[in-house]
C-alpha cells in the first residue's frame, strides 16, 4: 500500500452520502433470503454479482430494487445497517448520515416501523459497541407522485426524533424538484434538514440545482458537480456555504468518469465538497476506494484530504459539540504524520 493510500486508510472519516439499501452486499442478500424463504433468481453469489452490468442511473436502479426485495422484517434492517457499520467502522468512518428509502419497502407492504425501528436499532448498537456515530436521512423517491412522498413524511412524523433530514433520490429524468416543493417546505416546518440529488449529467441537472437553491432552499444538494456548468450558481453555492457530496466510483459507474478533475476545481474553488461511497455494494467500493481512486486520479495531497474530511464535519448536522470534537480528531491525526 502506498503512503498516501495508507493515510486515508487511518484518516478519521465522514460519510454523507450512502444508500443503506446500497450496502447490500451479495452474500447478506442470499442469507436474508434463506431466512425469509424466498428465492433468489441467481445460483449464487459470483452469478449474482455478475448480473450488475449497469452503465446509468437507470439501469443501475434496476438492479437496486430488485436487491432490495429480501428486506422483510426488522432484523433485516438491523442486519442491513449493522453489517454495513461493521465495515464502516474497519474503515475507521467516524460519522455517516445514511439515507434509507421507505417507499420503496413500504410499497411492498413492509411496515414503516419496522423499517426505521431496525435501522434505529443498529445505530443505537453502532454507536455503544463500536463508538461510530449514525443518523438517518429518509429519502422520497421521485419517480412516484408527490402525494405518496407527503403521505410518506406524515408517516415518519412519530419518529422524528431518529431522522435527522430528508433527501430526495431515484431517477431524475422528468422529476425535478420543484415536483416537491410542497413537501420540503412542509419537511422544513417540522424541522428537517434537507438535501437533495442533482444527480450527475442527468437530463436538465443545472436546472435542477437553480431549483434546489431558488426554489427548495436546500442546506445540501448530493453529488451536484454539475454546478461548474453554471459560474453563477458555482459562485452562490459557494457564498451560502453549501455542501456538495460527491461519489467518484458511482460516477464511473453511471457515466463512464470519476469527475475527479471536477471534485478537484470543486475544492480549490473553495466549495464544501465531501468524497462518498453511494451504493458500495453495488459499485464495489467503500468510502476509502472512493478517496484513494479520487486521490490518484486527481493527484490529491494530504492537505487535501483532510480538507475533505473537515467540509463533511462542517456540513453534517450533528451538534456543534461533536463537530468540534471530530474537528480536534482528525487535527490530531494529520499533526502526527
Ligand atoms: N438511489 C440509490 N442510489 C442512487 C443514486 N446514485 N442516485 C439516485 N438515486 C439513488
Ligand atoms: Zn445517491
């Protein structure tokens, strides 16, 4: 292992963008399945594996809803969440904001309880056996009405208390977020964060961010490197201090190019922008292949790096207190080197 490569290894790290259902890996998918004797349409796991030939944002959809069918009960989602943890942690991820997407399990019939009580159950595990901390972003889907996303943010009202912002995801194509206004500003009244995918080199993504700013008033959109089409809304994101969270492995998935030299104009442009990992099962890649992919390509220094870590602290909703001490963690760490 390289140097640098080993620096982001131990680099205390911030994930912001992660679709808990994407951390589903081949084989928790098999055993979720035994459990709940269903059957899978693959022999096994290679075969499985072998199936994801996604070359966009759509066609990878299709492979992530279709994964998704083996979470049933709620020990499935705590399995989901604290597997992924687990792994978070090896990678020495101190904080993630994991999205969750209820209405593609409540449109099968799974209840939302059981959903968020599962999630919430290996957050709370996480953050006393392992000392990583976790909140969750419940994500609409916007390729459905937007009165199933207002039916759906009424529903996850009693749990406010384990959901610290909502997001919107899936396939942009003709679902803008002016689709959602209301139900963002109905989401801002009762106190979420909110962010949003602007997805990259969708159909009308600088559009799209015009709106995010103009019209939703976001506090962060995710992925959004797009916005270097627009000087403009480059120079407003930067004078609101908005946060970009980017996922360079997802991006050569669904377009063919990691953005680096994008993410990296990003950066010196000043702009809060943070390295994640999407979909890691999917893509094959956790939060350090996604910095170690971006650093080489992007001929990234240590400097950098830390200056990545720091934008997701400064950008993440935790309280002050935690900031600061995540802040003084990764302070010490880059004084050691
Ligand atoms: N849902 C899960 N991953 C997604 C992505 N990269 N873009 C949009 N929706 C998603
Ligand atoms: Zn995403």
């Amino acid at each position: 292992m390289s140097d640098i490569a080993a620096f982001i290894r131990g680099l205390p790290k911030i994930e912001l963008h992660l679709h808990i259902e994407g951390s589903l890996e081949p084989e928790l998918r098999f055993a979720l399945a035994q459990r709940n004797r269903t059957q899978l349409a693959y022999a096994d796991v290679a075969e499985l594996r072998a199936s994801y030939r996604f070359n966009d944002l759509t066609s990878f959809l299709v492979s992530y809803y279709e994964g998704m069918e083996v979470l049933v009960t709620a020990d499935d989602f705590y399995d989901l969440a604290w597997a992924y943890l687990r792994r978070a942690n090896d990678e020495n991820v101190r904080y993630v904001e994991m999205f969750f997407d209820p209405q593609a399990h409540t449109s099968r019939g799974v209840a939302f309880g059981r959903i968020v009580g599962g999630l919430r159950r290996a957050i709370v595990d996480a953050r006393q056996q392992l000392g990583v901390r976790a909140e969750l972003i419940m994500c609409f889907l916007r390729d459905y009405p937007a009165e199933y996303a207002m039916a759906t943010l009424v529903q996850s009202l009693p749990y406010r208390e384990w959901i610290v912002g909502v997001g919107l995801d899936s396939d942009e194509r003709d679902n803008p977020p002016t689709k959602f206004a209301e139900v963002f500003a109905r989401a801002r009244s009762e106190g979420y964060q909110i962010t949003m995918h602007c997805d990259v080199d969708q159909n009308n993504t600088v559009e799209h961010i015009r709106q995010c700013l103009d019209v939703i008033g976001v506090d962060r959109i995710d992925h959004g490197v797009n916005v270097l089409e627009s000087e403009e809304l480059t120079m407003e994101v930067g004078r609101r201090g908005l946060g970009l969270t980017t996922c360079p492995i997802s991006n050569r998935w669904v377009t063919g190019d990691l953005k680096a030299a994008e993410i990296k104009r990003l950066l010196e442009f000043g702009l809060r922008v943070t390295v994640n990992s999407d979909d890691p099962a999917y893509f094959g890649a956790y939060v350090t292949d996604n910095l170690v992919a971006l650093q080489e390509a992007a001929d990234l220094g240590p400097a950098e790096l830390v200056q990545l870590e720091r934008n997701a602290i400064e950008i993440s909703w935790l309280p002050s207190r935690a900031k600061d001490e995540l802040i003084t963690e990764i302070e010490r760490y880059a004084d050691m080197r």
